[in-house]
C-alpha cells in the first residue's frame, strides 16, 4: 500500500497510511513526503494527547517535492518548500464553521493538517473535478480537521498519523459521506459563488412635481405600490470557506461563510420578464402596473404605442438594471452584516437519501454553483438558512421617482413621452420628461442618471413638490407621499466621512448617539454605499411653510433649522469643528448678519482661511435658503388666503390664474438658483427640522466594515 513519509528536523522518521476515502489517495497525484519544521515529535510524539504540555501547539510542515491536485487535469499544486502546518485544537472556538450543531469540546480534541495550494491559470467545472468555484491563480487553504477522544492513551505522533491518513477534502457528494464522525473539511478560498431564482420587490413611487405646470391640473395617477415578481441569477464575488462537517447522527452539515471584513462584489442579472416591447408581461409593464391606480389602461397605452424597437430596448435596459443593481446592494449587504459565526449558506445533507438529482446538486454547489442546491424539495437536503432567503424575507424596494408626472396624464405617457433611466448607485429608477432627461442623463453608463446631477434635480423638485402640496394645487389622495433623498457611492470611506454619516441617521431619528459611535480602529471602510430618504405626507410639507392658522412662518424659524443641521454634521473634535460657532452662538449668528460677509475674518482670528471659507459657505446657504423658504410661505399664504375668500373661484378665473402663475414662476427662480448643499445632507435635515423630524425615514449604510440599515415608516414616526 502507498505510504506517506513523515520526518522533523530531530530524527523522526515515520509513515502514515492513507486511509482508502483520503483526498491524498483520491485526487493527489504523486502522495508527498511531509516535514515538520519546529517539532521534536521524536520526543513528545508519544505523549497522550491529554498531556497539559500539549494542550496547544503547532507546527509548520514542509513538502519535499511540489504535489498536483485532480482526479484528471491538474487543478491545484502545492509548491515544494514550507507550505502547509499541523495544529492541536482544544477549543471550539479555533475550529472553522459555528452552528447550532457544533459540539463543546469536551473530553475531545482535534488535530488539523492544512496545505497551501494554488489554482489553476485556467479553471473549469469539470477540468480535474477540483475548483471550488475559485478563481484562477488565486491562492487557496485546504485544511481537514480529525477528532480524537482524551484519556484513551491516543499519542500526538498516533494522533498526527491518523489526521494526515484521513486527509479530507470536499470535492463531492461522495466525499462528504465517506467523511469519519466528527470529521471537518474546510476550503479558503477567493472566486465565486452562483445562484439562480427569483425575487419580490415592492414598488415604491416618489411622484414629483416641476415648476411650470399645466393648468387646470390633472390628477396625480400613482398608487401606493405593489409587488413584482422577477427571475434573477446571481454571482457573489468574495473571499469564503467551505466547510464540510460530519455530525454522528450521520448527517453533513455543508456551509459557505463569508470572511468578514472583505470586500464583498455582488452582479445580479435580471433573468426573466425581459423583452423587446411591452406585453403586460414584461418587467416594465409589470412595474407600471404596480404603481399605477388604473394598471389596465396604462398597459394598454403601451402595449398599443408603436414604440421604436430603440425605445423599447432603452427602457427595458434601464429597468432591468435598476432591478439588478438594487438587489446587489440588498445581497452584499446582507453578507456584510452577516455575524461573523454565522454562515452565508447552511444546508444539512442526509448522505443515504441522496439522489441522483441530490448529488449532481450538491457537486455543483461544491464546485461555486448553489442553484440546484438551494432549490425546494431536494431529497436528502435541507437549508438551514441562507442569505439569499434573508434578503427574500425582509423585503426588497424598487423606488420610483416620477420628476414631472403632474404634467402628464398617466405613468405610461410620462414613460413613452419622456425617458426612463436608473441611478448606478442606489438601483432606483427614474421616469422623467425629456428635458429634464437631457440635465441629469449619464454619458458614462448606458440607461444611466447622472447621480450628483440627480441629486440636484430630486432636491429641487421635493421642494417645487411640497409647496404644491401647500398650495393645495395636487390633486391626490391622502396618503399620496413625497420624498427627500440622499444618496452617494464612495469607493474610500474615512473615519471622518463615516461620522458624518452616522450623525445623519441620528438627525433624522433613526439612530442613537451610541450607536452612531464610529467603530475605531478602521482607517478606511472601503467602498460605501449611503443612502437617506424622508417621507412626507401633504401635511407635513405645508407646516413646513405655514404654521396652523395659514401664517408664513418667520425667517427665523428656517435660519433656526439650518443651523440646527451643521449641529447635527458637525461635532467637538472635527477638523472643521469651528464651524460649531456661529450654528450655536446666537449672539455671533447676530453679529454675522450685522456686519456681513467681508468682515467675516475678523471674527475668526487664527482660524484656517479653508475653515472661514466653510463658515461662509455656511452662512451664504443658510441665508439663501432662509431667504427662498420664507418668500415662498408668504406666496403660498397669499395663496390660500385667496382661496378661502373665493371657494366658488373657478381653474380659469383670473385672479387663480395670475396667482399660481406667480408662484409657478417664482418656484423656476427658486429651482434654477438651488444651491449645492441643498442636495446634500444638510438641506435633507433642514427640511425634517421644520416637520418637527416627523418626517417617515431611511438610512442604509453599506459597505464591507460597516452595515447599517434602518428605517421608520411615516405613520409610525408622526406617532412618535
């Protein structure tokens, strides 16, 4: 029989017998010759694994000549040299893999022998049987974890004997139930993982108004939202282990666990409901008829539209990004905010009720495509949990934001007469005329919004939409809700950036000063999504100008809530924490608004002219926006004061018509003067200070160190 040569540094000279299920038997090519690096096994090898002088060691172990892994075409190698180690494991907590089936070590221990390979330059499902999904050329840990009983005279060297004999590795469904009891197999691994299935996603509108509307006005035709069903496949590309563990009830459990703190690339590919024109069917006319009030008459405006093969394809490439995109941050996110012990997937394999359709499932899942696997009904497998059902089961949003739709008569119209695109960042999608199209369209991606340049554009049209709302000029049911959002992708996420993040969940109610405490020891939190939304119902937006007897509220009150959000940005220990000064000293606010700008440096002496220019920028938005809220409550008072001496006016009277023509012009000054902060989180605050922070809210925070995601509905926060 083929022997394995095992030799230290001090005399040892011994062999270890594969055992006929070993890896080393089944799928190494030439069996290596091993030898540990730092261990006198000639002297404690006969020690019993319950010695207090073992209790914890390890070892590194050299191989002689460079081995290849495969069952036909090499996959993987071990290089020659120092490439693998031998350890004594007496904790629970230092073996791979954490579930409810993981047994205390008690009276047990386990002796690991684990071997660095590399990949392939190039992998196949089939070349070799050996891939794990991996990538080509990366490195990957192959490590097979023995259990031994204590007190039963079993020696270190028997112990290292068996534990290199029983080498094992989870190839497939063969391997895992020839796998000994209390036997662990365990892959590092850097490639990629595969799933198909489908997703419910709950449609979201956000119609917003612009500035020259038509009059009369028609009514707003958006529903609250629905549910759309779609088939998508899935790829997750990221650092995980395989780890195969044999209970001895005789069951498997086989899980994939992410490795925390590392990036995590999610592509998703909307599978389904795709296709050249609009069928009622497809996944556009499915989201339309989600948040449609009359499905059946937008359906059949599309469907009888005679749109260019162009148009149809634009749209449909925009929407099924859209879908895409945003279940890639739902899936990475989820995987990132995984505890650490708890694994992406976990299924529990019976090996004798396997089938034929079982075990070509889990092969492949074996080999980085879990679909088969993850399917219902499989005979002799069960999924304990799964990530992907995670996501499934907490809901998923496909926002909407409908800029313009007051101008048309319906989604459809607004659809087929303007443009249809998506937000690469965030995944929501964008239904737009062609004007406004032409602003905020990316040149950089296909069917994309430019997203700064959206930001602007959302920002200024919230604003045009809550003073109609004031006005009492939408036409539209009580529940109809408007939203204020933020959103940013930044590929480099400082501590410092984190902070002012964090403090905005707390601005808008979502988070405590606790938890928005930055994690330390972080220097960079890698590529982070951030998104914060508000929502408001037409209430709300007109206490944001008018107080409850239809008064314009003071300039004070906006200049009050501006400098109430630089409070929430900006804290004691910041690098521009000077900006705190004039948001908090009354008595210098005062004195600023005295003397002006000009004579700011010399209210700021020894201040960095970097700092004093942040502190007028400060100001200069402050005043701005103080200036534009208050002279637009006093024309929305004007407004309905109008209105309530004149209740029999008609649309075409006169006097209405010169009325909301003024305030339609005043809003096209207003949106073409917006100034950038109003687009970023500070103006997002500023407007929730003046609904009291009653205002419905969301914030996600995704990235690879750090996931939060939270929110409040509108209802729930008014209550509160």
């Amino acid at each position: 029989m083929p022997t394995i040569k095992l030799t230290d540094q001090f005399g040892l000279d011994v062999n270890a017998q594969p055992a006929p299920t070993s890896a080393l038997l089944k799928y190494v090519q030439q069996l290596p010759s091993l030898r540990f690096d730092s261990l006198d096994f000639k002297n404690i090898g006969g020690l019993t694994l319950d010695q207090p002088a073992i209790k914890s060691l390890s070892t590194g172990v050299s191989f002689q000549d460079p081995i290849n892994l495969g069952d036909g075409a090499p996959t993987l190698s071990v290089a020659a040299g120092a490439h693998g180690s031998v350890r004594l494991i007496t904790d629970a907590d230092d073996l791979p893999g954490h579930d409810d089936a993981m047994e205390a070590l008690q009276n047990v221990c386990y002796v690991s022998f684990e071997m660095e390979a590399t990949a392939a330059a190039t992998l196949s499902a089939t070349a070799g049987g050996i891939q794990f999904g991996a990538s080509p050329s990366t490195e990957l840990e192959l490590a097979s974890y023995s259990r031994f009983p204590l007190k039963t005279g079993v020696t270190l060297l028997q112990a290292l004997q068996q534990t290199v004999a029983d080498f094992s590795l989870p190839v497939n469904s063969g391997d895992l139930a020839a796998l000994p009891a209390g036997q662990i197999a365990r892959v590092a691994v850097t490639g990629t993982l595969e799933l198909s299935g489908s997703a419910d996603l709950l449609t979201t509108a956000n119609p917003l108004a612009s500035a020259n509307l038509p009059a009369p006005l028609p009514a707003v035709s958006v529903s609250a939202g629905g549910s759309v069903t779609v088939g998508v496949s899935c790829e997750i590309e990221t650092e995980y282990e395989i780890v195969a563990r044999k209970l001895d009830s005789g069951c498997v459990r086989l899980a994939w666990y992410h490795k925390n703190a590392t990036e995590v690339t999610v592509n998703v590919t909307a599978s389904e409901g795709i296709s050249a024109g609009f069928n009622g069917t497809d996944l556009f006319s499915r989201v339309v008829g989600a948040i449609s009030p009359s499905p059946q008459t937008d359906l059949k405006e599309l469907a009888s539209a005679g749109v260019s093969d162009d148009q149809a394809a634009a749209i449909q490439g925009a929407v099924k990004a859209a879908v895409s995109r945003k279940l890639e941050i739902a899936v990475a996110g989820k995987i990132s905010a995984n505890d650490s012990n708890a694994a992406t997937f976990l299924y529990e394999i019976v090996p004798s009720a396997l089938t034929v359709e079982s075990r070509q499932a889990i092969d492949e899942a074996l080999q980085g495509n879990l679909t088969k696997l993850h399917a219902p009904g499989l005979q002799g497998v069960s999924c304990v949990s799964s990530i992907w059902d995670n996501v499934r089961q907490t809901g998923l949003e496909l926002n909407v934001n409908l800029l313009g739709i007051l101008n048309y008569r319906s989604i459809a119209t607004l659809s087929l007469e303007g443009k249809v695109l998506y937000e690469p960042a965030t995944g929501s999608m964008v239904i737009t005329d062609r004007a406004t199209a032409e602003r905020i369209q990316s040149t950089q991606v296909n069917f994309g919004a430019d997203t700064q340049k959206l930001r602007q554009v959302l920002a200024e049209s919230f604003l045009i939409t809550a003073v109609y709302h004031g006005a009492k000029q939408v036409a539209a049911a009580p529940s109809l809700h408007c939203s204020h959002s933020f959103f940013d992708l930044q590929n480099t996420t400082s501590p410092a950036d984190m902070a002012r993040k964090l403090r905005t969940g707390v601005a808008v109610g979502l988070l405590s000063a606790g938890e928005a405490a930055v994690p330390a020891g972080i220097p960079d939190f890698g590529r982070t999504l951030f998104t914060v939304s508000t929502d408001y119902d037409g209430d709300l937006v007109t206490g944001m100008f008018l107080d409850a007897g239809d008064a314009p509220l003071s300039r004070e009150r906006y200049e009050t809530a501006g400098r109430a959000a630089i409070q929430f940005l900006v804290q004691e220990g910041d690098i521009d924490a000077v900006r705190l000064r004039p948001a908090t000293d009354d008595a210098l606010w005062s004195h600023m608004k005295d003397v002006g700008q000009p004579s700011f440096p010399s209210l700021f002496l020894g201040v960095a002219t970097p700092l004093v220019g942040a502190i007028v920028a400060d100001y200069s938005t402050i005043q701005w926006w103080a200036d534009a809220m208050h002279d637009t409550a006093q024309k929305l008072a004007a407004f309905r004061m109008w209105l309530a001496q004149h209740p029999a006016a008609t649309l075409d009277d006169a006097g209405f018509q010169k009325l909301r023509n003024d305030l339609a012009g005043y809003l096209s000054q207003v949106a073409a003067n917006t100034r950038d902060e109003f687009g970023q989180p500070w103006g997002l605050i500023a407007m929730n200070q003046l609904a009291s922070r009653k205002a419905g809210a969301k914030i996600l925070i995704s990235g690879p160190k750090l996931v939060v995601n939270k929110g409040t509905e509108l209802a729930a926060a008014m209550g509160s």
